[in-house]
C-alpha cells in the first residue's frame, strides 16, 4: 500500500466488521469504504481537482473521516484546521493554503465556525464550497446531505480514473504548524511516507483487529488523525472517535464499548487516574496505552498499569515535520525507560544528537536532535526559505529539541531550542503569542514562557511591558486574549515588568524569564 486509496480499498478485507461507531450510529468496514466513495463522488461532482486543497475545521466525527477520506481518494489535498482556532487563525490557513473546499460545524459548543470565519473580514476568496457538518447551513453554504447527494450521478468508472491518477509520491496532507517566525507554516506529506510511518507506527505500538480504538486526540493533529483512524483502517481496528475529552463520558464510552487502545497525551491519564468517579466504571477491557508530547511521570506509568490495568504502555517522540514520529519505545521496555525517554528510531531513520556546529555528540552529551528518513516532509507549503532553514544540505531534519542519546539510541528530551513549550499536548509557540499581544495598544513589550503545571505538563506565562500612557489589568489582559485566540495559547499566568531581560545584542533573554517561574 503506497497511496491512501489504496489503503481505503484494503479496508473492504475486513468486510462486515465493526469499523466505525459514532455516537449511535455504527458501520462496517464495507460501509465505511462505501461511504468515503459517496464523498468521492460529490468531490468529483463539484469540481476537485488533482491537488486541490480540502480544509477540515470541526470536531472529531465520522463525517470528519468520510470528507478527509473521499477528498484523497480522488487527488484532494487535507488542510486540517484546529478547531480551538478563532476566525483569523482558520482564515490564515484557508488563505495560505488556498483550500477550495471548507468542510465546518455550526454548532460545537456553541460556535458557529461559519460566522466566526466571516467575521473575521480577512481574505479567503479561494474558497469556492462550504460544508456545514452539523448545524444549520445559511446563504450558499450546503448541509453535508446536499453535499453527498450532488455526487449520485457521478460514475464509479470516472472514481476509479481519478484513484488510479494518485501517486505514492503525491501530497496526501498539508498540516499547518506554527515556528519560530510567529506564523504557521504548513507542513506537507506524501501518500507514501504517511502509509509507511503509520504502518511502522502501529506495528510497534500492536494494534491489530481486535482492537477498539477510543480515538481523544483530535483529528486536526497528527495524533488522531494519522496515529488514529489512519491506523485503524491499516490494521482493521475499530475507530470510536469522540468530539470532546469530558471524563465521564470518556469513561462511560470505555466501559460501554469494551474499548482497548487509549493513546493519548499524558494529560488524558492523569485526568481520568485522578477522577473520584473512576472506580464505577468497567475499565477492563483497556490493553493499550500510547503517550507522549510533555512530561511522563514515572509513577503514572506505574499507576496505569496497576489501576488501568493497561498491557502496553509507549511513549513516542515527533513532530509534524517528521510526519509525526521520530522515536518510540517498545512494548518490552521497563517503566523507567518508558517514563524518562522518548524511545529509539523507528526503522530505517536515522536520528543523531549535534552541536552547534552540525557535528554529532558522545552519548551521555547534551545537543540538538536531528533526523533524517523516509519521514522527514517535503518540506513547508509555498516557503523555501523556511524549508532550507529546517532541513539541512544533507537532508537533516532539524527538530529544535534538545536531549541527550544513550548507548542503547534512546533519546531522552531536555529542552528545546525553539520557545515552544505543550499546553496539554497541544504546541503553544510564543512568537505567535506574542505577535498577537502586540496588537493590544497597552502593550509595549511582551515575552511569553512556559512554566510547568501538575495537570496541563506546561502552561503559558506572559511577562509584559506597558505602554506608559496606557491603563490595563490582568483581568481585562486575559479576557481579551480570551477572545483573540485558541484557549491552550493563552498565558495563565501575567506579570507586568518596566523591562524585560535582554543581552547586548539587546534578544530577551528568555531562560532568565522561564527560572524565574520554575
């Protein structure tokens, strides 16, 4: 299997298998396939072209599938959007992607993405066709039943021509990530490394057709989306995604269908090992456990074991640009080693430790993780020069973490060059943050760090100049950035400074910031 349609034909293996449980409703593995060809058809039908780029903006949910699915069967390109995104956050990415099709809800936990995106004012004339998953479709807008009828006509003989014309080679996903730059940039994969990641990724981890699967992490992120129904379909498990992680919910769904592979971040466990309802549920059928992006306690890997009564527990390090894994560890590696670092190379991947100057490290010595494989992206959408400052002459990749290897090849993470720091499994960058910020007319100067926090691995500390002729508080500071931006982006923690630190060169010295709150 070397193109997602191919692996969505190898799917119908599994026949009348239950593949696909979405609140009451439930389909077959049969079903599933025949469903992302009705959405193939209405791509067809609406004029998607090879390459043409599809943007998701809504929660985890069949439709969700069905739509990314159908859109890559025929040659669509997926721009996942975050749904915790705000109007101008998801019109960038729609801008910068140039996405046709925009697939959206209208009435997740009360936002209406729809109007959201249109009062933002910013420019997303690309966009030719709006979905509407759920909720009410107003002006031109189709409802998702509109959208899959405009596709009846459409001949299987003209699906198939269209499937046959996608190439291992081809962009399968345009994931779009922030950096340094304080800008996303989009990140983009291939049909190929995709499939060949995710087949190495779910090997390893042993997910296989027995499995349910209780899929949390959201499908806009590498984690549910390719680690989870991508996976699910490679191995024939049974995909139960769920739209928002709420602890009873997710509880009940447990006990209720039998599930037994739980991956998420470190987050998820802590949440539901500390809920006080948890000993009135049926947890039993939970085997496997797959965690990383912050902090792993090692008494928590304990815990799982002992009160989740989890088989197989693994944390893995990626990234987006590495097509979302670097290293995992194996299912024969003790709690220690689970807990304190990030595994070793997936087969065939190189990974090396260097310094500043490019050159690799003793083990046991500190420096940069670099990589290099299959799994390394093409490169950032529309933007060579961030490409060529990422990924080297030699074809490395390199990650902005710092960490050490040891003599095994196992990499534990000890800082990242980059400000990034994880909000709950979510990538909170602070240039970005900080971009925003200065679009308050208190604000002089602002520096935002991550500081750690029992619950959420990190959250974000803001250390801000005022303007001299300007009146703010903290309360009317975070309200604002409430409304500005994605929850998990914004600071927890305001402190108002007359200047922040800075070395000759007159670059805030931000490790001085980030002691300070440690």
């Amino acid at each position: 299997m070397l193109t997602i349609p191919q692996v969505v034909r190898a799917t119908a293996k599994f026949g009348e298998r239950e593949a696909l449980v979405d609140g009451s409703r439930r389909w077959s593995f049969i079903e599933v396939v025949h469903e992302i060809e009705s959405a193939a058809r209405a791509f067809i039908a609406q004029g998607l072209g090879h390459g043409d780029r599809v943007a998701i903006w809504a929660p985890n949910s069949a439709e969700w599938i069905f739509a990314a699915l159908g859109a890559q069967l025929v040659g669509g390109v997926l721009v996942p959007i975050n749904t915790r995104f705000k109007g101008h956050e998801a019109a960038y990415v729609i801008e910068r992607s140039g996405a046709k099709f925009l697939f959206c809800c209208n009435d997740f936990l009360g936002t209406n993405y729809v109007n959201e995106l249109r009062q933002a004012g910013e420019n997303t004339e690309c966009l030719s066709n709006i979905i509407v998953i759920s909720g009410n479709a107003a002006n031109d807008d189709q409802t998702w039943s509109q959208f899959i009828t405009s596709g009846s006509t459409t001949s299987d003989a003209l699906v198939k021509q269209r499937e046959s014309q996608v190439l291992p080679e081809d962009l399968c996903d345009i994931i779009f990530t922030s950096g340094t730059t304080g800008k996303p940039k989009g990140v983009m994969s291939r049909h190929d490394q995709t499939i060949r990641v995710f087949l190495e990724w779910s090997n390893i981890v042993g997910l296989n057709e027995t499995d349910r699967y209780l899929i949390v992490n959201p499908f806009f992120h590498t984690f549910g989306y390719k680690a989870g129904f991508l996976a699910c379909l490679l191995r024939g498990a049974t995909m139960v995604p769920v739209p928002v992680f709420d602890v009873p919910s997710v509880l009940q769904k447990i006990s209720d269908e039998k599930i037994s592979a739980l991956p998420g971040p470190p987050t998820l466990y802590l949440t539901i090992l500390n809920h006080p309802d948890r000993a009135k549920f049926d947890l039993s059928s939970l085997r496997l456990a797959v965690t990383g992006a912050a902090a792993v306690p090692v008494e928590m890997i304990k815990r799982m074991r002992d009160e989740l009564n989890f088989e197989v527990i693994l944390t893995a390090y990626g990234l987006t640009e590495s097509t979302g894994t670097v290293t995992m560890c194996r299912a024969e590696d003790d709690p220690v080693t689970i807990s304190t670092t990030s595994g070793r190379a997936i087969t065939d991947v190189e990974v090396r430790v260097v310094d500043e100057n490019n050159l690799e490290v003793a083990h046991g010595q500190s420096g940069e993780i670099v990589c290099r494989g299959y799994n390394v992206m093409p490169g950032y959408f529309a933007d060579p020069e961030a490409t060529a400052q990422t990924i080297d002459a030699d074809g490395w990749l390199h990650t902005g973490d710092i960490g050490v290897m040891n003599e095994h090849g196992y990499i534990t993470i000890t800082d990242r060059l980059k400000d990034m720091f994880i909000v709950g499994g979510f990538n909170a960058y602070p240039a970005e943050i900080e971009n925003e910020f200065m679009n308050h007319p208190a604000i002089a100067q602002v520096a935002i760090v991550g500081r750690p926090n029992e619950r959420m691995g990190e959250v974000g500390h803001a250390f801000v100049v005022k303007r001299h002729d300007q009146r703010v508080d903290i309360d009317e500071l975070l309200n604002w950035a409430r409304n500005r931006m994605a929850n998990y982006k914004v600071p927890r923690y305001i402190t108002f400074v007359d200047a922040l630190p800075t070395n000759a060169s007159g670059k805030v010295l931000k490790f001085e910031l980030r002691n300070s709150v440690r």
